[in-house]
C-alpha cells in the first residue's frame, strides 16, 4: 500500500528539511553564489578594459563582408 | 561597413561593469578560464555569443521575450524556407534533405539574429564586436545593427544614400529610427503567431502606412481616386510615394542569375489578393528578387521545379524611400495629374522580363547561364505581375 500514497512518505521532519534548504539555497544565491561566481571576474575585465593592452594582443577580425541582404 | 579594430570588438567599459549584467560574472555567461594568466588558456572553451541558447541565457531573467522571439522570423528564418518549399516542392527540412540544409546553414542561415547581435554587439555577419563596450540596450542601433544587415537595400534607401534621391521623409536621424516603426513587440514574436515570411497575411504587428494615414484618404483628389478606389483601382501608397529603389539580380548563393544590382522603379499588378492584408491594393510596387531555376545548383540543387508555377521574381515591396512628392507625383504645369505615370515606363510590361545578367558575363563565361527555356519560365512566374498592353 506503501506505493499508492507517495505523498505520505514525507514525515514533518523532512518538510522542515526541505524548507530550511530552500531558504539556504535563497540566501547563497544572494550572498554566496554570486560572490564565488565573481571570483575570477577581475581577470577578465583586467585585461578587457585595457584598451593599450588590447590593441596590442586583441587577434585580427576574420572576415567583414559589409551590408547584407536587403 | 567599416568593421570595428579588433581592441574595440572586445573591449569592455567602466561603465558597463556598473550595470546591472555588468555586476554579473563574466564566466557566468562566457564560461572560459579566468584563473589562468595565459591568453590562450584563459579564453579555452569560451563561449563568445552565449544568447545563441537564449533559453539558458537570456531566459531566466527574460523569459517574456526569449519565449515569444522564439516564433520571430528574425529568429526562425521561416521566409527563406517557405520561399524556396513553394518553388521546389520540399523543405530543407525534410529527412534526406541534410546535405542541403548543411549549405543553407552555412550560407543564408548565418543571418540570423541572436539577442546578442541585437542588443550587445554588431551581427556576426558583419564582423560582430561590441557596439557600446558592452553595454546592453534595450533599442538597437539603425547603423551598426538594423541596416548592417537589411543595409543595401533598406538602409541605403532610408537614409538617402543613393546619389540623386532623398532620405525617407520618416528618417530623423537619432529620432526616428526603425523602432519607430519596428517596435520591439513586432521583433519579438508580434501577435504570436506563426509567419511564414514579411507579408504573411497574419502578420497583423507589421505597421502599415495606413495605420498611421488613414485620417488622409479622403484628403486630396489623388487619394480619393488611388487609395479610396474611385477611379476604380487602388495603388499601394509607394506606387505614388516611392522614389526608385535597388533591384537585386545576383544572389549570395553563388548559382542562377549574375547581373549586378539596379535603381529602377516598377509598377505592377497585385498578385497578393488572397493575402487578407494587401488584398485592396490593384498595383503594386513591385522589385526584382535574386531567384532562378538554377540559383541553387551549387548545392546540388539543378532546377527549382515549380519555379514558374508558385512565386513571382518580380514581388510586392514596400521601399523605405518615402516621399510625399516624388517623380510620379509632380507633372509640368498644365499637364494631367496622370501625366507621369499612366502608360509610362514605369509600368512592368512583359518586354520587361529580360536576362538579367551583366552583359560581360557573356564574354567571361562563354554563354549565358540563363537560356531561352529559363526567359520563358520567368515570364511565366510574373505572369501575374505584369500589366499587359490593353
């Protein structure tokens, strides 16, 4: 009979569970999250905001072919 | 276009890292390796237009729009398929057509437009790099976006580019640019539904000129014969208010016709009169598209089959060159209000159906791609179009 009513499985325990991991996954994605994901960031915007450093390694455009169809 | 230098195509501003993406992490959507000190390990496995899968980009935070451009046909190219399904009898799409949708992709289908190379950079097929260093906008740029590529045709004849003839009366420049009358719900998907190319009949967001003129049909004495019907035909607004505009006998796909591009302005007979949105209209302004029976060759595609039996080569175009008086509209003093047009030259008739290939193709490439068969199959095609001698 276990199988005909999956929703019962869940005690109060784990919806405490559940809901206390939403809310730390709210709060990483506010505080935490974003932060690890700049991590590396300044790398990157050092050398694109450098225009001297970007003229000198930026690699050649590949083609241009202009205005296009109509 | 001139493109941009390559520092300029990356180079990202102060201002930007203000804003609300640029406080994002720059691997959040370009990936890449930013740990490393090294150029070439730093940039592996960049992605460097991420809103090519706007659904994972652009979506969570844009879902409105990336759902509803989804059906735009900037984003499904659905003109070029319909366009070439009524001329062959099949669609690109279907299975065993894969070689053939490999070359559609690689030609015609790399103009197609991401979020990206609307709103962030210049389109790819123009060489791409940052408009605004990044800066997102909200409305794109009429020279760097919009016209770099709907530029040889549309965005010469806006802004007057054509030696001789006038910008559109509608362009002020920095004003009035496309969103004026291109607003960004038409972009996006319109009314939602499906268009199977720019005049599809239920593409109800495309402004017309009507829309915004019609307080003037009864206005003037041209406008209560040509646009209320009194003289018992009724012209497209462009008929009396275009100047000439380019007509295209080459096209990028390498095979058909090879003539060089022309100004030429020609007036024909509607053949869009099951289309519930031109249906009114009588005459037409009409261009000269790219297409032959052999256009496609190159990719192993020799004849387009129903060539002659589905889409005219001559088709309804609405140019963007508008002007309230234009060769057609101002006669000679004492001469009839109809002495410029009526019988004129600019009437497409069927002497008009021609080669159109430049006439040193001939001594270049021996003979004419373009036999007597296919002269024959394109009179056919326009058979509707041309306005016959009474």
């Amino acid at each position: 009979m276990y199988y005909t009513q999956p929703i019962h499985i869940y005690s109060r325990g784990h919806r405490v569970l559940f809901i206390a991991l939403i809310l730390l996954l709210a709060s990483c994605d506010e505080y935490g999250l974003l932060q690890n994901a700049t991590e590396g960031t300044d790398q990157c915007v050092s050398c694109h905001t450098d225009k001297d450093l970007l003229k000198e390694i930026a690699d050649p455009i590949e083609h241009s072919e202009g205005s296009g169809e109509g | 276009m001139t493109p941009l230098e390559p520092w300029k195509r990356v180079f990202v501003s102060e201002e930007y890292l203000e804003t609300a993406h640029g406080k994002m992490s720059c691997t959040w959507c370009h990936n890449g390796n930013p740990q490393s000190p090294d150029k070439e390990e730093g940039h592996k496995g960049i992605i460097a237009y991420p809103s090519e899968d706007a659904d994972f980009y652009c979506g969570p935070c844009h879902a409105e729009e990336v759902k509803n451009n989804k059906i735009s046909i900037h984003t499904t190219q659905e003109g070029y398929f319909e366009r070439f399904r009524i001329r062959a009898g099949y669609d690109w799409r279907d299975p065993g057509r894969e070689h053939e949708l490999e070359e559609f992709k690689a030609e015609c289908g790399v103009c197609h437009a991401t979020c990206g190379q609307c709103h962030i950079s210049r389109p790819r097929t123009v060489g791409g790099g940052f408009n605004w260093a990044h800066e997102f906008k909200k409305t794109p740029d009429l020279q760097t976006n919009c016209t770099a590529c709907h530029g040889s045709r549309i965005g010469e004849e806006y802004t007057g580019a054509h030696e001789g003839f006038k910008a559109d009366v509608h362009y002020i420049p920095h004003v009035k640019n496309c969103e004026y009358c291109h607003p960004a719900h038409q972009m996006h998907g319109g009314d939602g539904k499906k268009l199977t190319y720019r005049y599809d009949e239920h593409n109800t967001a495309a402004i017309r000129c009507e829309d915004c003129h019609d307080d003037t049909i009864e206005s003037n004495q041209y406008h209560l014969m040509h646009w209320a019907g009194e003289a018992g035909v009724v012209h497209s607004c462009e008929v009396c208010h275009s100047q000439p505009y380019k007509n295209c006998n080459g096209c990028h796909a390498g095979g058909g016709i090879t003539g060089s591009s022309y100004l030429s302005f020609e007036i024909g007979r509607n053949y869009l009169k099951d289309n519930r949105r031109y249906k009114d209209y009588d005459y037409i302004t009409v261009r000269h598209i790219p297409i032959a029976p052999n256009t496609y060759e190159e990719w192993g595609i020799e004849d387009l089959k129903y060539f002659e039996f589905s889409e005219p080569t001559w088709k309804f175009t609405r140019p963007h060159n508008t002007l309230l008086w234009t060769p057609q509209t101002e006669v000679a003093e004492g001469q009839s209000c109809n002495a410029n047009c009526h019988d004129s030259a600019y009437l497409l008739r069927p002497e008009d159906i021609e080669y159109y290939e430049d006439a040193n193709y001939k001594e270049e490439n021996g003979e004419f791609g373009y036999g007597f068969d296919d002269l024959e199959r394109e009179r056919l095609a326009n058979k509707d179009v041309i306005i016959p001698y009474k």
